[in-house]
C-alpha cells in the first residue's frame, strides 16, 4: 500500500555542525527538493565547538524517534570532530546516505541496504542514458569515501571492469584514455583534459570546485572534453541534483521499510 494512504510522510533530518557556507547551499537544495515532492525535511544545526558527545546524543535521539525515517549528518564535520567514527552511531536502517560501515559493507557483500547517493546518482544518470556498463571499461578517478570506492564497486556490480586511480597514479593520461564510462571525482579543476579522453566515452564530472573568479567547476575541462565524448555531465546542473534526488529516494525507501509488513 502507497504510504499516502497509510498516512506516513516520509522525513528526512540533516544535521549541519558548524557554519560551513558550501554544506549551507547543499542543505538548502536538499530542503527545497524534499518541500518540491512532500517529503517532509529539517535541518538541526550544531555549534563548530559541539561536543562529540553532543552529537551522539543527537544522532541518538533521532535513532530513536519513529517519525523521523532518514538521517543525514552533512560533511565535512569540523576537525576536532571524528567523521568517520560519529557516522556509526546512524541507525542503518535510517542511514540514508549510505556512509556507514554497516551500508558501505553490504555494498562491498553484493546486498545493498542504502547505496551512496552521488555514486547511485551517477548509475542512474548512466541507466537513463542507455549506456551498457555491462563489459566496458570504467575508469572513476577518485578513491573517497562518498564517491570513489562505491562508485567502483557499484560499477563493477554492473559487469563494468574498473580501474581506480587518485592522486598517487603516476600516468593518469594512460588509464582514462582507455575508459568506455570515466567518472571524476577528485576535487581539482579542469584535472581532465580533452586528449586524456577515449572517443565516444561517457564522461561523468562528480567534482564541485570554487574558482578564484567564484565560478564553479568540476574536474573536467568541459569545453574541451565535450568535443570527444559521447556523452558528458556539466558542472553545475550534472550530479549534483542527481545526489539530491537520491537522498530523496533513499528516504521514501526508508519510510516504506519503516512500515511493518501487513498480513494478507
Ligand atoms: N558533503 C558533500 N557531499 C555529501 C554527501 O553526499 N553526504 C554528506 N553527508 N555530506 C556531504
């Protein structure tokens, strides 16, 4: 049964801690998508200076609230703050982000529970766009956390044959060249130019970066690379609205699993 009927609004909390002013814009994207398709949404804010233990007691009461169905702490925390440690103390069944170790294991098992949204933003961007995965070569240029690795492993899960690289790979130019999908995601502007491109690729710009000028860009040189791909995202207006609708998704999932199963 549709959880209209069953009178369950899907709800989504994020925490910010700090004032970081990029996590601000994301958040409010992130609210005005949910407030766009009636999926209820807030964001409880935290002091730079919290206290981890503050923030326990938050993720802790929102574990514990059954109106709340999706959990999203946004990153990056400030220093003094554990990330990767505080992320676990999510409820997986709320972890709609996919980041912790309980999600990202059933990923790396073959049995996802939530995947991560920017890397399932990226696969549904690649489905709707007819491209085959199965037996191609990918290539995802970035090993993070959020990004890198599940995009590979999801990748892969789709018959891809994958290579990782990051900022230790010594010829980058090398691996790209032979990659079918590309997927970028390291951070540093314009990192991909046009002759590091195959012909005809899929290319997909995961990163976000602020130039001197205040403009955005990703990681591709996007006028250059758009003369040799088949098929290519742009900075802004690519992924990033896709990372937002899978949010989105994952939430409306995690209400429906909320719902206990009815008897026939
Ligand atoms: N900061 C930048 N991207 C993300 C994301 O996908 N999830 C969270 N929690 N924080 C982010």
């Amino acid at each position: 049964m549709a959880l209209g009927q069953l009178d369950v609004r899907p709800r989504l909390v994020a925490i910010q801690v700090g004032d970081n002013p990029a996590s601000r814009i994301y958040l409010r994207n992130k609210v005005r998508a949910c407030d766009e398709v009636g999926v209820d949404s807030e964001v409880h804010h935290l002091e730079a200076g919290c206290s981890q233990a503050a923030l326990l007691a938050m993720l802790e009461s929102l574990n514990r609230n059954a109106r709340v169905h999706g959990i999203l702490l946004q990153l990056p925390l400030p220093e003094a703050l554990d990330a990767g440690w505080i992320l676990q103390a999510i409820a997986p069944e709320k972890d709609v982000d996919g980041l912790t170790w309980a999600s990202l294991g059933a990923l790396i098992a073959g049995h996802p529970v939530f995947e991560p949204c920017t890397p399932r933003g990226v696969i549904m961007l690649l489905e709707r766009e007819g491209i085959v995965m199965d037996g191609r070569d990918a290539v995802v240029v970035g090993r993070s956390v959020i990004v890198g690795k599940p995009m590979a492993l999801m990748l892969m899960a789709r018959g891809a044959t994958v290579t990782i690289c990051h900022s230790r790979t010594r010829d980058l130019a090398k691996h790209t060249r032979g990659a079918d999908i590309l997927v970028a995601a390291t951070g540093r502007a314009g990192l991909i130019t046009g002759d590091m491109v195959k012909p005809g690729a899929a290319v997909i710009d995961v990163g976000i970066n602020r130039l001197p000028d205040g403009k955005l860009a990703g990681d591709v040189d996007f006028t250059a690379v758009s003369a040799v791909a088949g098929c290519i995202t742009p900075v802004p207006g690519g992924v990033g609205p896709m990372t937002i609708a899978m949010v989105i998704a994952n939430t409306v999932l995690a209400a429906e699993r909320s719902v206990p199963a009815r008897k026939a």
